[in-house]
C-alpha cells in the first residue's frame, strides 16, 4: 500500500525529519526480525483527530516486547503522550500510527540480549486497508496453504517483527491466486485468522469467533467488536471454527485496526450467504464507524481526543 510522507516521525524521545527516520543494516531485527510494532488508527472526530484505543495498542507493545524479552525504555504513557504529539505536529486528521521498537545495532549473532532497543513512532493518512469497494461490498478470500505459526515454535498472541513472514506468504498466496486476502488456519487444522484480521462468523443469528487460543493476535477490534454485539443484544462466542463450518456460514467478517470491519463474500469460491454483506455485519460495522467517529456517547472513552 503506497503512503504519503508526513513531516515528522518521533525516534527515541524525539522529533526527527521524516527523512531521516532510517535504520542501519546491521540492525539485529533487519535479520532476525527481532522486534515489536502496532498499528494503530487516528480518526476525524467533531471535537478533532482522536486516537482508537490507544493505550491498549501500546500495553500490547510492552507486552509483546516481554514475550520476546525486550524492555522498551519508554513507558506506556510516555509512548501514548509521543503520539498524541506526533499526530498534533504533521496537522493529521484521520491517520495511521505505527509504533515499532527493536533490537538495534551492536554486533552480530541471533542472541539479541544486551542490544540497544530503538523505538520509532510514525504516522501517515491511510484509507481503507482492503479497499474501498471491499468496505462496501466484501472481499474474496481463500483458505491458504500455509498454516499460521504455531504457539509453540514463536509467540503467535503476540505482535513480533518475524512472525510476519507467515502472515507476508500467506497474502502473496492470495492475491497471486486471485484473492483479496487469505484465511489461515492454525496448526491443528482449526480457523485462526487472516494475515491481518481476526474473523467473525455468523450462522442462525449467533455470533462466532476463534477463541486466544486458537494461536491468534489478541485483536484490539475483535474485543471492541465483541462488546459492540453483546451490548447490541446478539449472542457471541469464542469458539473454534473448522474450515467446513465457513462454508455453512451466514456471514463472515474480518476485524482490524486496517481492515476495520470487512465483510467477507466469498470464502474457496463459494459464495458466503448471498454474496453481499449481511445484515449483523453491516449493523456492527455502521456501529463501528460510529464509534471510532465518536458519534456513540456508551464508547467514547475509547478515544483519545488529540487536543
Ligand atoms: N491478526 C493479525 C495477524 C494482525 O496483524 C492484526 C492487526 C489483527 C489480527 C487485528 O488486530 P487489531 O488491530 O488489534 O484489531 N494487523 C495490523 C497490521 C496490518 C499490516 O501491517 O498490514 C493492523 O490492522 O493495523
């Protein structure tokens, strides 16, 4: 997905140019992927950008840091202050953040410990991470061949640099096979997720989603999500969910910090429901937006006004 540049990025308690937010190559986690990020979303609101549930996103950094025994050397609030400041300094409206911390240059090896830890903040105008048209109408995706990583090789449940290359390879499987994203299903053979979404089932009105562990990211929109349709009155369960289950499905969604809620209308070429967005999908995802926009008074403190 292309970016533009914004002005500033925030390096280790700073403010540095755009420009010159660059990383050594013998940076340890250019090789061994030894590093944390987030993703995080900045919306438009009445009273000025807000940031969505930005202080879970960076409890989720400290903690997926410490499962691969690396202290960030700024703390949860400081990280949260930083981006509140970086969006107010490039004028941001609705942006994209992503905070990333790692091990950084000392020598060579894959024992990271006693390395420095270097912390970026970067943020930018992103649209919909899927593209519009799916938002509106629904993507096509397919099962993958590749299994996501089992728990038991990486910390799956957490946001780690290398861990990505299972989510890189399952994507480039999709999209060169047709597909707008892939299903990955876990090392038992059970639905985890996408390569950068949760997903939600829906069959005879009930509500269904991978439980933690199913080996998937604890998604910070799949639990707003999850509140959303308890509070709306619909039955939810964290349950797992076979391959054969998607295709008996109502509805299927995927949830995201970039993805949003998207609606998911065809899964292995079979037309999931009727082939457009049903309806407990689009009635979450208008709520969503409306909370995300700060236009639900039961959610609003799940946004951060910029100032
Ligand atoms: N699963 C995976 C594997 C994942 O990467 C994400 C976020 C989620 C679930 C949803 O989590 P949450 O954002 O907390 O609801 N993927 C991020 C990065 C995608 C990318 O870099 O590309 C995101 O949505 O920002």
């Amino acid at each position: 997905m292309h970016i533009q540049p914004s002005e500033n990025v925030w390096k280790n308690g700073t403010m540095i140019p755009w420009k010159d937010a660059t990383v050594h190559v013998l940076a340890h986690c250019l090789h061994y992927g030894t590093g944390v990020f987030e993703g995080i979303r900045c919306y438009g609101t009445a009273k000025g950008p807000a940031v969505f549930k930005l202080r879970e996103h960076m409890e989720r950094l400290h903690t997926s840091a410490k499962a691969i025994n690396m202290s960030i050397p700024h703390s949860v609030d400081e990280l949260c202050s930083a981006t509140k400041a970086l969006v107010r300094e490039n004028r941001l409206d609705s942006c994209y953040i992503r905070p990333i911390s790692f091990f950084g240059v000392n020598g060579i090896g894959v024992n990271p410990q006693g390395y420095p830890v270097e912390t970026f903040v970067v943020a930018f105008p992103m649209g919909a991470y899927l593209g519009e048209d799916g938002l509106r109408n629904g993507i096509r995706v397919h099962t993958s061949s590749w299994r996501r990583m089992s728990s038991g090789a990486v910390p799956a449940t957490a946001k780690i640099c290398g861990d990505y290359v299972n989510s890189a390879l399952a994507v480039m499987e999709a999209k060169s096979n047709g597909f707008d994203e892939a299903i990955l299903l876990n090392d038992i053979g059970m639905v985890a997720e996408g390569s950068g979404e949760n997903i939600f089932m829906v069959r005879n009105g009930r509500i269904a989603t991978p439980p933690l562990n199913a080996g998937i990211l604890p998604g910070i929109t799949r639990n707003c999500v999850i509140k959303i349709a308890r509070d709306s009155g619909y039955e939810v369960v964290e349950d797992h969910i076979s391959r054969s289950e998607l295709y008996l499905a109502d509805e299927l969604f995927f949830t995201g910090t970039a993805a949003e809620v998207t609606p998911i209308r065809e899964v292995d070429r079979r037309t999931v429901g009727p082939g457009k967005p049903g309806p407990i999908t689009s009635a979450l995802q208008k709520k969503f937006q409306a909370t995300v926009r700060g236009e639900e008074s039961q959610y609003i403190e799940w946004l951060d006004f910029v100032g």
